[in-house]
C-alpha cells in the first residue's frame, strides 16, 4: 500500500445525530493513527457536525437523489478513484455500495456497520429482504452489539464468520473537559430535589411515556426532577402526559442540546426508558460522565454495557412499576464511581478506531 491509505465513509449524512457523532470521532481517530478518511456524501447528505470535523478530512458530495442515482454515481467513483476501503453507514449506502462495487468492477472492500437491531428498524418486507441478499455481500458487517450481531444472524441468515462486534467510540479524551463545562438550566444550580436525566430522540422507541410515568410513581415516594433532553413529534404529547400525571412543574423537555455530558454530569441518575436500541450510547456517556445509570433490559445493548445489572440496574420494557422502583433504589443508594467505571475501555475511541482499520486491513492486528 503506497502512501497514506484511505478508507471513504459513505452515507446521507444529517447535520447531526447519534451515528454522525460516531463518524466524526472515528475520522479524527482515523487521522490520529495516520488513515486518511474520507466522507463521501448521499442522497442529500451534508458534512456532519461541520464546526467539529478535521478539517484535513476529504469530502465528495455525490450529488445523487435516490438509490439508483447513488449507485451510478457511487460506481463511477469507484472506478475513478478507489479508496482502500469502503465503510458504510446507514442501510441505505450500504444496499448502495455493494450493488456500486460490482457494476463497477473495483475489488474495493466493503464494511457494512449496522448501528441498530435491524429487526426492529427494517420493518417493511421488501428492505428486510434486500438486506438478507445484499449485507452478506459485503466482505464484513461490523455489528455495535452482540445483541445487533446476533440479530444478523438469526432474522437475516448473516453467517457469524461475517459479522464483527466493535462497539462504538464513545469514550473520547474530552468528557472530563466537557463534564466541567456550565449547565444553562436552574435545575443544575445550587441545592435542590435531585435531577433525574434521560436523553434521545422523542419518538416511540424511547418510550419517554413509560418514564414519566415510573417518575409520577417515584414522586410520591420521595422529591425528585427529570429533565428529557432532545426534540422530536412526541413532544407535546409528552408534555401533556406529565401534565394529565400531575408533574408538569417537575418535567422539563428543553429541546436538543449540542452536549448532553455536562447534564450528565450534573444529574443524579440517568435512565434509557427504550424499546429498543442497536448500543445505546447515551448510556455509555452517562458512566462516563460518572453518573448512575438505569436502563431497560432492551434489544440491544444496555445488558452488555451495564455487565448483566452490575453496573447498573435493568428493567423490563414498558415496566413502569420496575423503573420506578430502580429508579428509587438507585438514587438511595447509588454504585460507586469505580462500579460505573467497569468496562468503559470497551468504548474508547482510540481503541474502537484501531479495531475498525484492522477488521478493514489498514492496520496489522
């Protein structure tokens, strides 16, 4: 391999998001252990996270509107001018790259990262079978969980010898600095009832009713806040929930925030209310930033993260009773900070990197 080498990262980008927050931390960590990264842009995705993302990294907008638009023009690229390795973010560009990769005729390896448990995110009939015929296809899906890869091989007939387990690189050498940055809420100010904190995208599958909910339960056994980070459709119909509960005065849902850590950091307890989750990073961050966690027992991920309960306390989906009581039995007698350590080497972003360009071959193992 003459020069540099250099992987491309395909997928239609958004300015932010859970999976554009990874991609970012994976092309500084690219850079940092000499891999050129390059982002190359779909069906009207843009530079994730522009302000933040190294400058040094390439970007190649392909211009292209639907999947047929992406693969012509995914496979002319190819031809032009293939990278060392090809990583795919999103079922979308990975459908794209491996139909791109054959039409073209470059031996381009292909990895295909699959970010959420695929049986609950390919609903319709027609995507769960384009993936059960193309995925294989790829020389390597790279799953973020055991339980996403046991997903791929249960529902998608994926063969083991084909699917790798890399967590996410959640864990960067910024959090304490994050951490120690200023909270603009009273909530986090001063003495007050602590400040219970969840955190993701207003939809059903974070069930954030079932948490209001248990938070209704706990309040009448003792003072608490819960403050919901993110936006989404759900969000007034949250609002109106905890109104019609009785805690309104007690829930905030401020919107999206650029940095969830220093909330974290701040919060007495973390909860994941999901229904389902391909990691669940949020919960990665929140032991990172040292606060405890509780989490339901959720395909895929918080089992793993929070070592069978060890960690932290698991709850059934859509329990309200279990998560108000973990909940409680959390905040009165939290784990030390050593207990929420465990495991967090898993998810550091230096480590994840160095796993992804040895699995892509750019590194020696």
């Amino acid at each position: 391999m003459l020069g540099k080498p250099r992987v491309a990262i395909l997928s239609p980008f958004k300015a932010w998001g859970g999976i554009e927050r990874k991609m970012v931390i994976l092309c500084r960590e690219f850079l940092a252990q000499g891999v050129q990264p390059q982002l190359i842009l779909t069906r009207g995705g843009v530079v994730p996270y522009p302000d933040e993302i190294p400058s040094e990294v390439d970007v190649v907008d392909l211009a292209s509107g639907g999947k047929l638009d992406s693969i012509r023009k995914l496979a002319r690229l190819l031809k032009e001018d293939p990278p060392d390795a090809l990583l795919t973010a999103k079922d979308h560009a990975a459908k794209v790259a491996v139909i791109a990769r054959r039409l073209s005729g470059c031996p381009v390896p292909v990895f295909v990262k699959v970010t959420n448990t695929p049986s609950q995110t390919l609903r319709r009939r027609f995507k769960r079978w384009t993936a059960r015929l193309l995925y294989r296809q790829a020389d390597c899906v790279i799953a973020i969980s055991e339980g996403v890869r046991d997903d791929l091989t249960t529902h998608f007939g994926m063969p083991t010898d084909k699917v790798q387990v890399i967590y996410n690189p959640t864990v960067t050498p910024d959090i304490p600095e994050r951490a120690a940055n200023a909270v603009d809420h009273p909530w986090f100010q001063g003495e007050g009832p602590p400040v219970i904190v969840g955190a993701g995208r207003l939809t059903g599958q974070k069930d954030f009713a079932t948490l209001i909910e248990a938070f209704a339960c706990l309040t009448a056994r003792q003072p608490a806040r819960l403050v919901i980070l993110g936006d989404g459709p759900l969000r007034e119909s949250l609002r109106q929930r905890a109104e019609q509960l009785g805690v309104s005065e007690a829930v905030d849902l401020p919107g999206y925030v650029p940095d969830p850590i220093p909330y974290f950091a701040r919060a007495a307890l973390f909860v994941l209310s999901s229904r389902y989750e391909g990691l669940g990073n949020v919960i990665v961050e929140a032991l990172a930033a040292g606060v405890p966690v509780v989490a339901t027992d959720c395909p895929s991920g918080p089992r793993e993260i929070l070592r069978n309960g060890r960690v932290g306390r698991l709850v059934p989906v859509g329990d309200v009773e279990a998560m108000c009581h973990a909940m409680d039995a959390t905040l009165c007698d939290p784990p030390r900070s050593d207990v929420l350590r465990d495991g967090l080497d898993r998810f550091r972003s230096d480590r994840v990197a160095l796993q992804y360009l040895q699995v892509m071959g750019l590194k020696s193992t």
